[in-house]
C-alpha cells in the first residue's frame, strides 16, 4: 500500500533520503513530459515509454532490473496461478505479456496452441519472440498480437478461461482499466476468471508522471461490478515478495 508519491512534501522527502536518484527521476520526467506532448492518447504514450525503455533491455522494459529478478517474478505469477485454478487445458489471454517473463512458464505448462498474449508494444513483442526461441517453445504455437486498446474486438466470444493481467492496471488510467473490464466479460468464457494486478493505495488515488496508477481496492471492484462482473481482493496474494496487490474476477451469472 502506497503514499501519495504525487504530494509535493513526499517528493521532497524522498529526494532528502535518495539525493542519488534526482537527477534519474528528473530525466524521466522530462521524457515523460516530452511524450505525453506528442502522443494522441495514453497507449500512444505509453508504446513511446515502452519504445525508450527498450533501449536498455527487454527485461527493463517490463520492470526487471536484472536476469534473476525476470526469472523471479515470472515463476512467482506461474506458480500462483498454478496454485489457483488454472489447467493444462486452460485457453488463457495474458493482457500485456511482455517479453514472457511468466508466458513462457504459461505457454510450457498449457496445451499446445492454448496462450495468447497481446501487447501495445511491438518492440517488446519482438523480444517474446526471442523468448519463445530461447526456451525452445516453437512447438506450443503461442500467439502473440499487437494491439492498440483492451476491446478485444477481433477475438472469440467466451473463448478464454483464464484471462491475466500482471502489472498492466498500475500504469494505465481509470478509463483503461473500464475499458477493459467493459469488454473482458464477452471473451471469457463461463466458469472462467481474469486476474489482474495493481499498485494500491488506501488513501487519495493518484498518479507518478502518468506512468504509475494508484487505485483503492474497492475502486477497482465497484468497477467490475458496474459491468457485469464479481470480484474479490486475493488476500494470500499480498504476503508474496512483490509490491502489488491482486483482484480476480468472473462473471456474475457463474461466480
């Protein structure tokens, strides 16, 4: 659970205890304004940070500092999901999938031709690709697709039973993550779920550079609930090593 980062008396003391990371966050920032001043909408914007970002690593790109921690917290989703509910013979959506940090532990575990990952990012796509190379996964027949929205417009009605979303909600607006709830309950099929991730804060919501999102649970909920849908906070979720908390939801007429 956060502060509000976005408060100048945060910021202040923040940069009274980390002086090392001014500079860094005052290049971000200036990036940051840079693209958003020449982005139609957030997924515009946010395809440029991921763009600029990939100039580092792949791995960076998706908010691994290193190798090890890509690896860690891909088994940390694999596992946890594993744990609650999904099967071999699962159809499963990963909304922002990345360069498969978990996908590729998802795409090994499930049936051939039974992940699908979609991404507003080709260049991050072009990395899943890599990763598909490297575990040597060619025969899973993963699909991967760039997109640029969360209406899901040009896939199957009730096909997915696992829809799954980590990190994606702590770096996208309210109106993002409505539109994705709006149109998430036509593709999953009954008896199915969509987890997601997000930063949470139990105070003011707010946002840092309009890269990183904080929501109240009961936001989110109220939220899925407008559309159709149930959810529930995944207490046991919050004692793992990660620094976000998880909502699962299903459609009402199955929860």
């Amino acid at each position: 659970m956060a502060d509000d980062r976005s408060r100048p008396g945060y910021r202040l003391r923040y940069a009274l205890r980390h002086p090392e990371r001014v500079m860094p966050y005052a290049r971000r920032w200036a990036r940051d304004a840079w693209l958003r001043a020449t982005s139609a909408d957030h997924v515009a914007y946010y395809r440029k940070v991921m763009r600029s970002d990939l100039a580092r690593s792949a791995d960076a790109a998706v908010g691994s500092k290193s190798r090890e921690r890509w690896l860690e917290l891909g088994r940390l989703q694999f596992d946890y999901l594993r744990e609650h509910g999904l099967t071999p013979e699962d159809r499963m959506l990963e909304i922002g999938c990345g360069n498969l940090r978990a996908g590729w532990r998802f795409i090994q575990y499930l049936q051939t031709g039974h992940y699908y990952g979609i991404d507003i990012s080709p260049g991050i796509l072009l990395a899943a690709q890599r990763t598909v190379t490297e575990f040597e996964l060619r025969d899973k027949l993963p699909h991967l697709a760039v997109v640029d929205n969360l209406t899901f417009d040009f896939l199957p009605d009730e096909h997915f039973t696992v829809v799954h979303a980590h990190s994606v909600f702590s770096h996208s607006p309210l109106p993002v993550v409505d539109e994705c709830l709006r149109h998430v309950s036509r593709i999953l099929h009954p008896g199915g779920f969509f987890d997601f991730t997000f930063d949470r804060t139990d105070g003011a919501e707010h946002h840092v550079l309009r890269e990183d999102f904080y929501y109240r649970p009961q936001t989110l909920i109220d939220l899925a609930r407008r559309h159709g849908l149930t959810a529930r906070l995944m207490q046991d979720w919050e004692a793992l090593p990660h620094r976000q908390s998880k909502i699962r939801v299903a459609r009402a007429e199955t929860a």
